[in-house]
C-alpha cells in the first residue's frame, strides 16, 4: 500500500517492526530448537535493530541459554572427571531451583564416592599390610630375629620415624618388661631399658591391656636422630602384645604426624598376630628345649640303663653272696640263740646251786650270830659274824652277775618315781659316813643352790650306781677325802644319750676322791665287764670289775651318762648325769609284765619293792654290832605269829633245817615236805596249815606246777603261797606269780625279809580254811 507522509512513516515504521519481530521470532525459535531439540548449547538470538523492549528480549533469552549452557557444561566437566577417577572436583556454578537441587545431589554423590572409595582403600592396604606381616613372621624361630624384622618394616609402614620393642620377662620372681629390639632409638641413661608393670607409658600398657595413644609429646621426649639434626616425636602410640590374655610384649612408635585411625587399626589388629607368633616361638623353642632335655636324657638313660645291667648283674652276685652268708648269719644265730639259752640255764642252775647252800649258811651264821641261848663265846660269835659276812659278799658278787645278765636280755626293771634330792644325800650320809669315819678320811656332800628339790628316776637304781661309785672311791683312796657333789648342768647339748640331749637340764652327781687315779689309756677299760685298770689293781684291792659296767649300763637305762676325769697319783672324778625333768617321756619302756597289787609295808618293815628285789651291795657291810639282831617287831606282832603254823617245801634238807630253825625262834609250827606229792599229804591232813613256802625246783613235780594245782583246789584258793627259791634270773619273779604264788623272796634270805613277808601274808591270810 502506497502512502505518503505520516501514513508511510508509520507504514515503515510498522514494517520495520514486524520484520524485527519476526528476525527475533526466528532467533528465538531457532535458539530453542537447538536447546530443546538438537541438545546444542552456546547458541544465541541475534536480532539486529532492536532496541528497546525488544533488545531486552533478546538479552533475556541469551540469558537464559547462557546460563543453561554454563550449568550443563559444569554438570558434565565434573561428570567426565569422576568418571576418570577424580573424586576432588565439585560443581561450584551458580544454580537455583531444581537445577540447584540436581547440583547438591551429584556433589553429595561425589562425597560419598570418594568416601567409599577412601575407606576401600583403607580395608585394601590395611589387608595388604596384614597378610605381607604374616608372611613375613611366619618361619621365624627366635623371638629377637621376629622384633627386629617387625621394627625394621612396621615403623615405615606407619609413617612412624621411631620404634621400640619390648618382651615380658621375669626377675626374682616379678614380671619386668625389657627391651628387645628397636628402631631409630637411641639409648639415653636418663630412659630405662626396663619397666615393672605399671611403671611408664611401657609398663602401664601392659598392666591395662589396652593401647595408649599420645599426642603434643613434650620437648624433652627422646628425639628422633638423623645426620642433619634431631627432633622429638610430636605423638606415641604404645600397643600391648596379647595372647589369650596374657601379655607378651610392647611397641612403642613414635611420629612427627598424628597415627591416622587406619593405621591405629591395623596397629591393634598386627599385635594380635604377633601375640600368637610370639606364643608359637615361645612354645616351639619350649618344645626345642624339651626335645634336647629328652634327648639328654635318653642319652642319660642309655648310660644309666647299662650301669643298671652292670649293677643289677653285681646285684645279683652281691644277692647270691648275701643269701650265703645270711644263711651263714642265721645258722651262727640259731647257735648263739642256742648259746644264749645254754647260757640262762646255765646261769639259772647256778644261781640255784649257789643260792641253795648260802641261803642255808647265811640262815643259820645269823641264828648264831645272834647267840639266843648264850652258849657261844664271844670268839665263836666273831667266826659266825665271819661266816655271814663272806656268805653276803658271795651273795652280793652273784647278785652282780645276775643284773649284768638281765641288763644283756634287756629284762631289767625301771620303776620311776619323784625322788628329793634330799633323802640322796641322806642315803650317801648314812651308808658311807661310818666307812669315812672308819678309814679316817674326809667325807663331804654338797647340794648347788639351783638344783631342783626333787627329780623323776628310779631311786633303787640310782642308790645302786651311787653305792658302787662312792664304794669304788673310798675302796682306792687311803688318805685325804671323798666328796658327793650335786649341780645343775643347763648345756645338754654336748651329751650322747638323747634323753639327756632334750632335757632342760641335767643333775650331775659328781664323786670326786684323792685316790690311785686312772691313766688315760685305762680309763675305758674300767667300764668292760671284769676289768679293772691293771692286775695289781685286783689283787691289792680285790673285786670283779662288774661294778662300773653295771653302773654304765644303769645310767643308760635312767636316761644318763656316766663321764670320768682322772690322772695317776691325782685321784678320780666319776660324774653321773641324769635328766633333770618331772616328765616321763625320756624314760625307756618297761617289759609287759603281770600287773598285781603289791602290799603296803607296815611299819618297822622294809618297804616290798625292796623286799622283793636282789641288791648289790658293793660298800664294805655296816658292823653286825650296828645292826639289830633281828626284826622281831612289837610283841603283838610277835604274838600273832606264835602258833600260826607254816608248810615248808623244799628238797633240800638244809633249806629246810635252816628255815625251820628260823621260823620256829618266833614261836611259828613247821610242816616239812620234800615233794610237792608230800605237800599235797600235809595239806590234806593239817587244815591248820596258814601258809606255805614253796621251792619253785623240785624233782618230780616243780614249784611252779605244784602251785597251778594248789590254785585249781577250792581248798587251797586263798592260801597264801611264797615262792622261796634260788631261781632269780629275768623272768622268775613273774612266772611265779603268774602260776599262782602271792609273793616272791630269792635265796639266800635274809631273816627280817622273810620274817617281814611271812607276817605280811599271815596277816591277810582268811581267818579260817574250809
């Protein structure tokens, strides 16, 4: 349309525009085609001449595609460089909405990404390093060989610049922990090489068991060296070594970096592994060292096994010879056993032979000696006084004889009581102080002032020693004196006798005289049975040599010792010790015997332990003229034996004199028989018999069978039977008793004891016999 003027600017003006709006049109469409269609990015609308509203259009839309282009390229640069395996990149372009949405989620992505990645990474070097170390320990057979191969490679491996290791030792008795091995350490003395439990960073790891982790390490710590300067670790980890429980070692590391927590990790997880690497060294070389024990000891047990053939062959030669000779031994044994039995027969007949006739001299010299009728002069009465003393110095040398014999047989009888030390020193005054007084020598006693008042022996046995030692002293010393002294002695030790080894103490009894002496050489042979220190020393002085040998033995038997000081010229000191204790226990056992009640004496009469008991008498016999004459007692007791009537059986005719003599004195009727068939007569036909003394050997029919059917007869039940015989070895006195009899008096007799047993028995006897 043509038009002019306005009307054509206008029509251009309006062409223009629509032409610029449809170049924008165009652009726009195209941009869009290339965005949305053809996924073409970077493009721009260009529309030349536009201005104003229209230009802001075109700069929207450029906009718009530029900013998709710049998020979409962003999104894919990162995209391509995950995809290569860079997991650093993020998308930083600017974004809003969902596009901002979608860029959060691929870097979200990404994080997690390369977190998987890092921790796969982590497990991958951890498993590597785990399964190279055990490789590595596997094979090793020392427990240095195994710390130094692990400081060598662990301490790199953790990036660590220091390392030590410690192995669990013990020292007197106590756990310590010491340094094995190590690695860039340098030792320092102000650092210990060991640690107690508990003691240090070391010590306290293996108390606790758990790893300790340490950070910001102080200055002054020990330095990790090297050739260009030193410096200290800025963090330590110290890790216990465990098997089952057990602590086997430490590590220690040091680093100038923290220990990540993969490394901490893998640390915890290799000392398990080397705790049981270290069990199985420490079991393998256990095992070595047994294998090698074992191999020694075979090697012993080979050697021995054919000392033991070489033995065992001697052995049995040495058997085949024992055999021999123990046949050898037992048949010498049956013959002393056959010797032993001759010699108690022998000694038992002697002693019956021998005590038969003294019991009839020693009877009989003391009716004369005591002169009733005043018929003897007093020279006749001096030979009778002769006759009885020989007659007891016979018996006393048989008495002698007879305890050494029981002492040999072991039958000797120990019977304890508590003694005062008092009526000791009385007894020594009243037997020896008239033999001082006679010989005109010194006679002292003497009691220290802390010997105990009383003590626990045998007082019999104890006068017996002290009898023959103060006899033998005043025996061999013509002038000057004789001392008993009595002291406590509190050192036992020194003593042989194990009784006096474990007493408190001691009571020595010390017989000191101014006599002959002994020389040294002789002073052993004095105590062998009959032996004395030389020949001239028997002639001059007489004896038998029994004495000390008996006293030796009896001092034994009390628990004690006997020791001897003396010289030549000089005199002797004889000192008996016993054990000064109120118990029993160092006492020997007494022999089993029969248990019977012993009668109390009645006053004016010897006590019945004596009574019943041979003595030794070794001191010279008190003078008859001291003694009474005989023990008549008060007149109602010499009444009661008048008319009492006594059956005396014996087959010896003088025994029978003798006894009846006796008896018949005191106003006593004496039935005689020389059988035990003609004491059953007697029996039968004199119910008025009130006692009988029987001999215990007899012909026909012995004492001890004639008593046995005595007892088997209720007429005779309750008479009173004494044994009266000369049988008086070990063993008499109870096989009496055990057959019957009611008491026992050996031969030879002395008047008061007879007299005192046989009014004892009367007077116990029932008062009338059915």
């Amino acid at each position: 349309l043509e038009a002019r003027g306005e009307i054509a600017a206008l029509a251009d003006t309006i062409n223009d525009m629509t032409g610029t709006l449809r170049t924008f049109a165009d652009q726009v469409t195209t941009v869009a085609r290339e965005v949305g269609i053809e996924g073409k990015l970077g493009g721009q609308a260009k529309v030349p001449g536009a201005f104003g509203t229209w230009r802001d259009l075109v700069d929207n839309v450029n906009q718009l595609a530029g900013n998709l282009t710049t998020q979409v390229r962003a999104i894919a640069e990162v995209a391509s460089a995950v995809i290569k395996g860079d997991l650093t990149r993020t998308i930083d372009v600017e974004a809003l909405g969902e596009v901002l949405a979608l860029k959060d989620t691929i870097n979200q992505m990404i994080a997690n990404l390369r977190d998987t990645t890092r921790t796969n990474k982590e497990q991958d070097w951890l498993k590597t390093n785990l399964a190279k170390f055990s490789g590595m320990m596997q094979g090793q057979r020392s427990l240095e060989s195994l710390a130094q191969l692990i400081m060598s490679e662990l301490t790199p491996v953790v990036s660590a610049q220091l390392g030590t290791f410690f192995v669990m030792d013990v020292e007197d008795d106590r756990p310590v922990l010491k340094l094995l091995s190590s690695y860039g350490y340098r030792h320092r003395k102000t650092v210990s090489n060991r640690f107690a439990l508990g003691e240090g960073l070391v010590g306290q790891a293996a108390l606790e068991k758990q790893p300790i982790l340490v950070t910001n390490v102080p200055e002054d710590y020990v330095p990790i060296s090297s050739g260009l300067g030193e410096a200290p670790p800025r963090n330590i980890i110290v890790l216990p070594i465990l098997f089952e429980g057990q602590v086997r070692g430490v590590i220690e590391l040091g680093s100038f970096e923290p220990f990540s927590p993969i490394h901490v990790t893998f640390l915890e997880q290799l000392t398990m592994s080397i705790g049981v690497v270290f069990n199985m060294i420490s079991a393998s070389r256990r095992t070595e060292e047994l294998l090698e024990e074992l191999k020694r000891s075979n090697s012993e047990l080979g050697r021995r096994s054919t000392e033991l053939e070489e033995k065992a062959r001697l052995l049995e030669i040495r058997n085949r010879e024992i055999a021999e000779a123990s046949a050898s031994l037992e048949e010498k044994a049956n013959q002393l056993a056959l010797v032993s039995k001759y010699k108690s027969e022998f000694l038992t007949n002697m002693s019956h032979e021998l005590r038969t006739p003294l019991n009839s001299v020693i009877i009989l010299a003391g009716l004369l000696v005591e002169n009733a009728e005043k018929n003897l002069t007093n020279e006749q009465v001096e030979y009778a006084k002769t006759i009885l003393s020989s007659g007891r110095d016979l018996l006393a040398l048989i008495d002698q004889i007879l305890d050494l014999s029981k002492i040999e047989a072991g039958r000797m009888e120990i019977e304890r009581r508590r003694v005062p030390i008092s009526e000791i020193v009385a007894y020594a005054e009243r037997h020896f102080r008239p033999i001082a007084n006679r010989k005109k020598l010194t006679f002292r006693t003497s009691v220290a002032s802390d010997v105990p008042p009383s003590i626990v022996v045998d007082e019999t046995r104890l006068q017996q020693i002290l009898r023959n030692l103060l006899s033998n002293a005043f025996k061999f010393t013509e002038t000057g004196s004789v001392a008993l002294r009595i002291t406590l002695e509190r050192e036992t030790s020194r003593f042989q006798n194990p009784s006096l080894r474990r007493a408190p103490a001691a009571v020595a009894f010390a017989i000191e005289d101014t006599g002959i002496g002994i020389a040294p050489e002789k002073q052993q042979l004095v105590f062998e049975a009959f032996q004395q220190a030389d020949a001239s020393t028997s002639r001059l002085y007489g004896g038998t040599g029994l004495g000390l040998t008996i006293s030796r033995e009896l001092s034994r038997l009390l628990g004690g010792e006997i020791r001897l000081k003396s010289a030549p010229g000089q005199g002797s000191t004889f000192t008996l010790y016993v054990p000064s204790t109120t118990e029993d226990a160092w006492l020997p056992p007494l022999e089993r015997g029969t248990a019977r009640e012993l009668p109390r004496a009645t006053p004016g009469e010897p006590a019945p332990a004596e009574t019943q008991r041979p003595s030794i008498e070794l001191a010279p016999p008190v003078p008859e003229a001291s003694k009474p004459t005989a023990m008549a007692g008060s007149a109602e007791e010499e009444a009661a034996l008048r008319g009492t009537t006594v059956l005396v059986v014996d087959d010896d005719v003088r025994n029978l004199f003798a006894v009846a003599s006796l008896l018949e004195r005191h106003g006593i009727t004496v039935l005689s028989a020389g059988t035990a068939k003609e004491a059953f007569e007697v029996l039968d036909h004199s119910p008025e018999v009130a006692l009988v003394l029987m001999d215990m050997m007899m012909p026909e029919m012995d004492g001890f069978e004639a008593t046995r059917r005595l007892r088997d007869d209720s007429r005779y039940r309750n008479l009173p039977i004494i044994a009266l015989t000369a049988k008086a070895m070990p063993g008499d006195r109870e096989s009496a008793l055990a057959a019957g009899c009611n008491d026992f008096v050996p031969k030879p007799v002395e008047q008061e004891q007879l007299l005192s047993v046989v009014r004892r028995w009367l007077d116990r006897r029932p008062r009338q016999r059915a």
